[in-house]
C-alpha cells in the first residue's frame, strides 16, 4: 500500500504546520474524513517499514506523532517527497528541522502567555505524546532561570510565573529564536489575543506620533521586529533591562501614553505601563524599519 503525493502532503500538514483535527485537515488537504483515516492507515503501513513511530489518534480527536521521532520522520518526508516529485518543494528544508531546544522554545512560547495551558492543549498544540511534554517540563523546570517558575494547577494546567516584564522579555526572545529559524509562527496569533490589539494600537500611535510608516504591517514582521531591538537593546546594557529609564520629559512618549490612556479608558483592561516603556524604547532602536511619511 504505497503512499502518493496527497499522503505526504497530509503527513506534512500534520507535521509542520501543527494542524492535528480532522475538520481542520479536511479544510487543507480536501480529504474527507474516511479518506483522511485510510491516507493515516498508508502513511502508518509506510512508516512501521521504516521503524518510525505511528501517527496516533488521542481520545480528544487529534492526530499525534512521537517528537521523539521528528528528525527521522523530516529525512524520509524529504526522500519521499524527492522520490514522488523529482525534486525537493520550496516547502521542506533543512532548516525547519526540529531539534530539542526548538521544542523546548514553543514550550516556553505557550507558556509565558499569562493563560495556563492543559497537557492535552500542548499535546495536541506541539503534537507531542503527553510523556514526551511531562520530560520535557521537568526539563524546563531545571534549566529556568531564578526569576522564572514552572507552576502546575490541576485544574487549570501549567504556565510560568514572573513578573509581566520578564514574561514579555521571554516571549520575545523565544519568538525571535523561533522565527529566525523560519518556523511557522502563524499558529501563535491566539495566543497574542491581547497583546495583538494593544501592540497594534501603538504602532498606529507611534506611527503618528513621529510622522512615520511601518514598513510591514503583518503580525509575524511586527513581532520579530520587536524581538529584534529588544535583543539590541539588551547586548547594549548587558542583558539588564532597566524600567527606571525615565521617559516622563519625553513629549513624544507621553503623546503615546496619553493616546493609549484614551483608547483604554472605557476597556475593562489594566495599561501595562512597562511594557509600553518596552515598546518605546524597542521602537526607538528600530527607527531604520519605519518609512518616513510624506509631510
């Protein structure tokens, strides 16, 4: 029972771009749900001759691989798809292969969000067995630095505790390690629910404020900008970012500020005001990405 092009797109679908529901698959590969369960079927026969680990179904409905195994199953994704195709889609590429900190990075991606996460939501989010995500937390646990704790609530799952400061310092680093190694970071705009919106508010501002363009307006350049200069900006203090900077004499500082306090100021949300110090600051080491606007 040979696997065709259509199989492999699905492995890869499964695979790279983390979409493990069966609704979600039928929407991007257009296969039925029988026809999704059979190409599995093939795509299992195929790899057992290879002594890989089986796509698995979990009990919630998701479609799951042994990270464990990832590495391999990319080489014969990249063989089979040479084999099929003639040559090797833009798509698949060295560099997108997994390793142990680039999972370790989507871990602390997921949770630095300031919402806990299940087990199962990160099994099925990274496509990991749940062994797998328990080793991986107790690795975690160990390498985290002080600041930061790994804490569990049995009812509400696992995140990582710090101040908000620190926790945006390492979503951001994550996510600039992440991109910069061209992964798809699409699949994270969930969890920028509220960052998204606040993020968004201030380049308009900043936008207006300083008479300037953003070049890319797309989630993924906004925020790997940002990972950008707050890297910069912490080689150039030596890796202590000080909030005590005082930006209160700056007129374009508090132009922002007081643009933001009125956007807000019917929201039921609290202004993260050293965030926003973050934001000004990062921005201001990133002047070269903006266009100046014709006055």
């Amino acid at each position: 029972m040979n696997v065709n092009t259509k199989d492999l797109k699905l492995l890869e679908t499964i695979v790279r771009s983390h979409v493990t529901n069966s609704q979600q698959l039928k929407s991007l590969v257009h296969f039925s749900t029988r026809q999704i369960t059979y190409s599995i079927k093939k795509i299992n026969d195929e790899l057992s001759l290879h002594g890989l680990s089986l796509i698995k179904r979990s009990n919630s409905g998701e479609w799951l691989y042994e990270a464990n195994d990832l590495q391999k199953l990319l080489i014969y994704m990249n063989q089979a798809m040479v084999f099929k195709e003639g040559a090797i889609p833009e798509y698949i590429n060295d560099d997108l292969a997994y390793s142990e900190i680039r999972r370790y990075s989507e871990l602390l991606f997921i949770l630095a969000n300031p919402k806990k996460v299940t087990t199962q939501e990160i099994m099925a989010f990274i496509g990991i067995s749940k062994n797998t995500a328990r080793n991986d937390f107790s690795k975690i646990k160990k390498e985290l630095p002080p600041d930061y704790t790994l804490i569990f609530d049995p009812q509400n799952g696992y995140m990582i505790e710090s101040s908000m400061a620190k926790l945006h310092t390492l979503l951001l680093e994550v996510f600039n390690y992440l991109f910069e190694r061209h992964a798809t970071v699409n699949r994270f705009e969930s969890l920028f629910s509220e960052e998204r919106e606040f993020v968004g508010f201030f380049i308009h501002t900043y936008e207006q404020t300083f008479k300037l363009k953003f070049s890319d307006n797309s989630l993924t350049k906004l925020y790997y900008l940002i990972g950008l200069s707050l890297s910069s900006f912490k080689r150039r203090t030596k890796g202590q970012i000080d909030f005590s900077y005082d930006l209160q004499e700056l007129d374009e500082f508090q132009m922002i500020r007081s643009c933001i306090d009125q956007h807000y100021q019917h929201a039921e949300i609290a202004i993260d005001y050293e965030w926003l110090t973050l934001l000004f600051l990062s921005f201001n080491t990133i002047s070269n990405k903006f266009e100046i606007l014709d006055s």
